[in-house]
C-alpha cells in the first residue's frame, strides 16, 4: 500500500473497524496479541533477514531487537487487561467512576533503526487498549515494516490493523485526516514539530520521541578502563544509530589521558567488524560533523574517514579537543562517533551537560553518590542513566522533553496515553412521591 489514492480507504476502514474492536473484552483482546506475539518469535529470523537487506544491520543484532518486539508485545498482552481507572466517593449514596476509553484510530509513525522493537510498543500499547491503528514504517524499510503488519494482522480482526508504506508526505497526509485520534511517532525532531503543530490544530494526541544529544559524564573517582568501554558501547553499538546512543563525552581531566588511551583500543576493536549506517545519506551526516569538528581545531585519533567499497559504512570514530560550538556537540550525529571534551572538574563537565535544546537522556558514570544524586536532579532529561550507558527494568518507561519530545513511552504509562478517561458520577434517583 504506497498510493495516496488509497489513504482514504484504508483510513475509513480503519475507523469503521474501531467500535467492534473497543467493544471487545480486554481478556480477548490481550490473548490475539499475545498470539501475534508468538508469531513474531516464530518469523524472528525472517524480519531479521529483511531488517539487515534495507538498513544493513547485522543480522544477530537485528533479531534482537525483533525478540525484543515480541517481548514487548507479550508485556502489553498482560498489562492490558489490568489496565484500570479510579472511583472516588463523594458522599455515602455516591460514586464518581474515572474509566479509561480508547481513543480511536492511531496513527504511528515509526524509525528504521530498530523498527520492530519500537512498532511493537507502540502497537501493542494501542491494541490492547481497544484502538485500531495505522502503522507507516520509515521509508528506509518499508520491507520490513510491511511483514511485521502481516504477522500481527493474521491474528486481528479485519482492519484493527494496517500497514501503509511510502514517504514523509505519505505521513503528513495520514496524521493530517481527521479520522486519526492519535499521531505516535519516533524519529526526527524536525518532523516531531511539524506533527505536533498539525495534532493541535486539530485537536488530536501527539505522543512524540524525537532525536537526542544525550551526554556522557565521566568522574574522576572511576576506573577508566571500564569508563571506556561502557563509552564505546553506547556510542559505536549499531553504528551509534540509537535513540539513546551517547552523543557527546564529558570527562573529568584527572582521569582523561588513561580513558582516551582505552577509548582508542575500543574504538580500534569495534572497527574490526564494522557495521554500516543504514545508507550513503547518513554517512554523509556524520562525516559532516566530523570534518565540521576537523575544521575547528579537534583532532581525530581513530576512524574520522570514509572508506573505500560500496555499502555505507563508517568507522568508529573518537575526537578530542572539542569545543561547545562543534556542530559534533551541539546537535545528533547519529553514527558512531564519540566526541570527547576534557572537563577540569565534576561540575564544569555537569554544567556543559545540561546544555542544549534536547532532552532525552544521560549516563553519569561516578564513585560519589553525591555526584551522582546531584546529576540525576540537575540533568534535564527524561531518562538519567548512573553507571550503564544501557539498560532498565522491564516495564519501564520515558518521558522524553524539550526538542526530545514528550508523553510516556513504553511501560504502564503508555496505556494511559493510548486511554482518555471519562468521568461518570452515579447516584440513585429518589423515590417517587407517590411510593
């Protein structure tokens, strides 16, 4: 489905399919899902192959995140039917009912690098609350989107769930018709804005997870040996193309020649089985920082060059002598690139850490819980990490802010934006006066 000839159709059988869909038992709901789950691990290696043939990531790291998908999904199979309101009693002979309803159609609007994981939250969340919805995957994989549609799809009713592919304009339209209630999307900042302005001027949810200049702040109490390798991690895994990926690295001077010595040999061993950013177009962005870097006086200690061959690949690439108007340290790069500026002490480099217009997320690697608990308070952020670049508890969630964008993502809270509450106030009428 790439025609936007065919977006009204899809869009009026998608809103048609919507009051037999909320109408369904919760139970009922959550256990289809729980099915399209099973069905997605069964297809693992299938989207894996797809995934890695559009955006070129491996193919083990892509059916990780296609595992993850279905994990979420089965998250959202068990949540959904636990999903409540509240009751509030106001006097003994009334009852005022909060009670969460579906919105309606949702749109969702999802990225290429790590398209199944993240469709599946934002799906699952949606169809367990009694939404039909409308998924357009990135246009870098259409492929893959367009499968994972399939695989749920056998296990929905007729149109609680449809997939259209095409490009941005394809988007702009689907969040622009009226029958959307809510527009999710995870992708870039510049789009985000766009769609928020379209969502209030109509008056429907935007629930946005846009871009990030996350920051990494390393203290001088730490080893920097493991400091290193925990940078390298969140900066060069998946060529750096992640949401929360380390953008920008903070470390304190007493500890800075050791961590950029140990930065080097990670940068070195990840670049001897480089993976390739999802196309020549990405490259060219990164590379672009870093030459816009170059000219500004840092200098490049691994990687920095575009090699020779055909696929888009890119190596990892450490910097130093870093300066706050670098474009590497002022906006994403999204490839996988760690920029290092040396701080003289914890607060300084705190300080620069708060910068910026984006609110996504931050790692504090740090011996001191007073460190530590002054970062978490002070970095404005949705999602603080102390001493892992990655990670979290199942059902979690993020709040991302600023240009990052905003509403929950993932976790409980997800549910409760897919939801809107109705408020029903219940007294007895009073007798007739005749009785």
């Amino acid at each position: 489905m790439n025609s936007a000839l065919d977006l009204p159709a899809v869009l009026r059988s998608v809103r048609a399919a919507h009051p037999a869909w909320a109408a369904t038992a919760p139970a009922e709901r959550a256990g289809m899902v729980r099915a399209a789950a099973a069905a997605v691990r069964a297809r693992a290696d299938d989207l894996a192959v797809t995934l890695e043939k559009e955006t070129g990531r491996p193919r083990a790291s892509g059916r990780e995140g296609v595992l993850a998908g279905a994990a979420t999904l089965e998250q959202y199979a068990e949540l959904g039917p636990l999903h409540r309101g509240r009751s509030l009693q106001g006097s003994p002979e009334a009852t005022d009912l909060m009670i969460p309803e579906p919105r309606g159609v949702v749109l969702a609007l999802t990225p290429w690098n790590d398209p199944v994981a993240i469709a599946c939250g934002l799906l699952g969340a949606a169809l367990v609350t009694g939404n039909t919805v409308l998924h357009k995957p990135s246009e870098r994989c259409p492929r893959t989107g367009e499968l994972l549609g399939e695989i749920l799809a056998r296990h929905l009713p007729d149109d609680a769930l449809r997939t259209v592919t095409g490009d941005g304009q394809t988007g702009a339209l689907l969040a622009a018709a009226p029958e959307v209630a809510v527009i999710a999307h995870v992708g870039g900042s510049k789009t985000g804005r766009h769609l928020a302005a379209v969502g209030a001027l109509r008056g429907a949810k935007v629930l946005l997870e846009n871009g990030g200049n996350d920051p990494l702040l390393v203290d001088a109490g730490v080893d920097p040996v493991w400091a290193a390798e925990q940078a390298a991690l969140g900066a060069f895994a998946n060529a750096g193309q992640i949401c929360t990926s380390v953008e920008r690295v903070y470390v304190h001077r007493a500890i800075a020649r050791e961590f950029v010595e140990a930065l080097c040999a990670e940068a070195a061993a990840w670049n001897a089985d480089p993976q390739p950013l999802v196309d020549a177009r990405q490259r060219a962005q990164v590379h672009d920082h870093v030459t816009d870097a170059v000219d500004q006086g840092a200098e490049v200690l691994v990687g920095g060059r575009v090699p020779d061959g055909t696929d888009a690949t890119y190596p990892a690439t450490v910097l130093t002598g870093c300066e706050p108007s670098m474009r590497v340290l002022r906006e994403e790069t999204f490839g996988p690139v760690a920029p290092v500026r040396v701080v003289p002490d914890f607060d300084t480099g705190l300080a620069e850490a708060r910068t910026g217009d984006y609110g996504l997320a931050a790692t504090v690697l740090t011996d001191s819980m007073e460190h530590a608990q002054r970062a978490w308070r002070a970095l404005p952020v949705g999602t603080v990490k102390i001493n892992a670049v990655f990670g979290g508890a199942p059902g979690g969630a993020a709040q991302p802010r600023g240009r990052s964008g905003n509403g929950f993502g993932y976790g409980p809270e997800l549910l409760d934006e897919m939801t809107t509450v109705k408020v029903v106030h219940v007294r007895p009428a009073p007798r007739r006066r005749d009785d």
